[in-house]
C-alpha cells in the first residue's frame, strides 16, 4: 500500500525546512572544486589538499553535541538559525580570505562553515524525519535531501565556472561563490527569526520505549552510526577525488571534469534521491538500502580496476546508488527513539559525519601516484552499509 509522504497540516513548514538541504549541499560540493584548486594554486600535495574537507567535517566532530545540546534546549528553530548564522560568517570570510592568500585562513574558514552545518543538519535531519508518521519518515527525508542534491549540482557548476576560470584554467575568485552565499545565507537567517514552527512532540508506541538510560542499547541506532560514518567518508572521498580520477584517466580540462561531476555525478545523485524518494513508498527503505550499496560496491571495483570509460561510466553511475543512503540510514537509526532521544541520537549520528574528514587524507596519501588505488577506501566503507542495510533487514523480517 501507498504511504503518504506528508500529511497536509505539516506541508509549509515542511517546505521551509526542506529549503534549507539545498544550503549545505552546495557547501559541501563546491568543496571537491577547492580541493584541485588548493592543489594547483598551493602546490601542495592530495595528501595536504585533503585538509579542505577534513577542517569542514572535522567541525561536525566538534560542533555535533553542541547543536544536540541547543536543540535539545531551545527547539529545532533556535539550532537553524544559529547554524545559519555560522555558515554566513564563514562564507563572508572568505573575502579577506582571498586577499591574504593563506591556506591555513581558507581551512578556518571551512571549518566555521562546518560548525554552521552541523547546527544545520542536526536540527533539520529529524524535524523532517518526524514531521508525519514514523514509517514514512526515511522517504520524507529523502524528498528533502533532493533539494540537497540540486545543491550538490550548483555547486561544482558554480565553482567550475567561476574558479576555474581565467588565462590558466585555475585563476578564477575562490571568493565571489562564498560572498554571494554568505549574503543569502544570513538573510534566509533573518527570515526564519521571524517565522513560527511548531515544535513536534509526539508519543512512543508500545515496543518502541528506548529511554535515555538505554539508547545506546538500540543495536539499529549503534550500527547506523558506524554505517553513517563510513557512508559520508565513502561519499566525501569520492566527491574530493572526482577530478584528479578523471583528469588521470582522460584527456579532460579541470573545468570540463568539474562539469561532469556536476552534471553527471550530481545530476544523479539528485535523480536518485527523487526516484528512491517515490520508491519507497511502495518498497522498505532497507531493502532499497541493501540493493542500493551492493550497486556502489560493483561501481568501485570497476573504479578501481577498470580501464577507459568503463570506468568513469561506473565511477559517474555510483552517484545514483549512493543517494539514497545518508537520509535512509539516518531515519532507520532514529526508528523507536522517544522525542527526547530523537534530538540527542540525532547530535550523534551528525557527529558521525567526522568521517569525511578522515577518508579524503588516506585517499589522498594512497593514491598519490595512481588515483584509482585511492578507492580501495569507498570500497570498503559501501561494505560496511551493506552489511548494515543486510542487519536491519534480517530483523524487519
């Protein structure tokens, strides 16, 4: 039988929050731009590059039970507009940023965007989870996260077009995306100031009372946690080493392998937010989740040892497997929490996130003289959420 996705009374402030996936999707995927770009503009190795995304998710690490903490306090709205305001001052920063040409300032910026962030996501990941009925909670997510995919679009178009730009092909303003969203970001954080939504309070069925003495005795919620870390350092390592993959594997530009990431890998992945999104309504999300992640493990073995374009046809159609699994994890790892621990189980799962701080470093180190050595590591972490998805699936019966 269908499910209803989302029920009328909760459809505006459903799509208030929903608006603000797009925001950190482009935060994240215009990273993978600045990566090649610290590259060539630095010189610097992967290995030291691989720091661009290991300041911005090391900030999950440290902003994670912070964001839990406000929340938990003063309510959803409170944590969107605090994480708002961070990810506006970080993206401003980068202004002087460029005037000072200091790779270690860039890394304090992002890392102010990732604290931004994590408030972000911590508040908004289960506002959507639990805005409606419990079980069509993953698929509510994942209709959100698909403005967050056509976040992951913009963001390399943009930064292609504009940071790979000039005479060189890599002399563009790494500022003006920043300064453009940084404005935007602080005035959507002026308007949500001044709107209502409703804070969810809802009661836990029978079987379903996980106290907070006991939340880490949910066996779902300690596993997807380990499943949702391996899923962002697989994701971010993918994301960080598109172009320098590509670039080693065909006669393409900087640019031209930033445009099909966007395009073609992002395109994708928001493709399949949406078809995984309406699948769900008639399909478990777990057994989606399994066949979705063994799809990723295929697609890295051809990555890996593939040739030509076989192996960028592979590495391109992983965006589509992958999409639907950070909200589906997500949601199955908060199924049985009372309110309480759905806000403090959420600040550990956005904590979790710290893996795409630590994947892109031992990709970079691995595949410092041939790329494709380097996905070993995304090999291995879709493993590990297949045998998550593999887990919950046995015990859903």
């Amino acid at each position: 039988m269908r499910q209803k996705i989302v029920d009328k009374k909760y459809l505006a402030p459903f799509i208030l929050i929903a608006s603000l996936f797009f925001l950190w999707g482009f935060a994240h995927s215009i990273l993978d731009i600045l990566n090649k770009h610290f590259q060539e503009g630095f010189e610097i190795t992967k290995t030291k590059s691989a720091l661009v995304q290991c300041m911005l998710y090391g900030g999950y690490f440290i902003m994670a039970l912070p964001a839990g903490r406000i929340i938990t306090k003063w309510g959803y709205k409170v944590g969107v507009i605090i994480g708002l305001a961070l990810y506006g001052i970080g993206a401003l920063l980068f202004i002087p940023g460029e005037k000072m040409m200091s790779f270690e300032f860039f890394l304090l910026c992002l890392f102010i965007i990732g604290c931004g962030l994590t408030c972000l996501e911590t508040s908004a990941n289960p506002y959507v989870t639990v805005l409606g009925d419990k079980e069509s909670g993953p698929a509510r997510l994942n209709l959100a996260q698909s403005l967050n995919g056509l976040g992951w679009i913009v963001g390399p178009m943009v930064g292609s077009l504009v940071i790979f730009s000039g005479t060189d092909g890599n002399s563009g303003s790494v500022s003006l995306p920043y300064a453009i969203i940084g404005v935007v970001v602080l005035t959507i954080a002026a308007v949500f100031g001044r709107m209502k939504l409703p804070e969810i309070i809802y009661q836990v069925e029978e079987g379903d009372k996980i106290g907070s003495e006991n939340l880490w005795k949910s066996s779902i919620f300690v596993m997807g946690m380990a499943a949702l870390f391996f899923y962002v350092a697989a994701q971010t390592g993918v994301n960080s080493f598109f172009i320098n993959y590509v670039t080693e594997n065909a006669d393409l530009s900087n640019q031209t392998a930033g445009l099909l990431l966007s395009f073609g890998g992002m395109g994708l992945f928001l493709l399949g937010r949406l078809i995984g999104s309406w699948v769900m309504s008639y399909v478990k999300a777990e057994k989606l989740l399994l066949a979705c992640a063994m799809g990723s493990v295929v697609c890295m073995v051809f990555v890996i040892f593939g040739t030509g374009m076989l192996s960028l046809v592979t590495l391109v159609l992983n965006y589509l497997f992958e999409a639907i699994m950070f909200p589906t994890i997500f949601a199955i790892s908060l199924r049985g929490l009372n309110a309480q621990n759905t806000k403090k189980g959420s600040s550990y799962l956005i904590m979790t996130i710290v893996g795409g701080a630590i994947a892109p470093v031992i990709m970079g180190a691995l595949g410092e003289a041939k790329m494709a050595v380097g996905f070993i590591v995304p090999l291995f972490c879709y493993l590990v959420v297949a045998a998550f998805s593999f887990f919950v699936v046995r015990r859903a019966g």
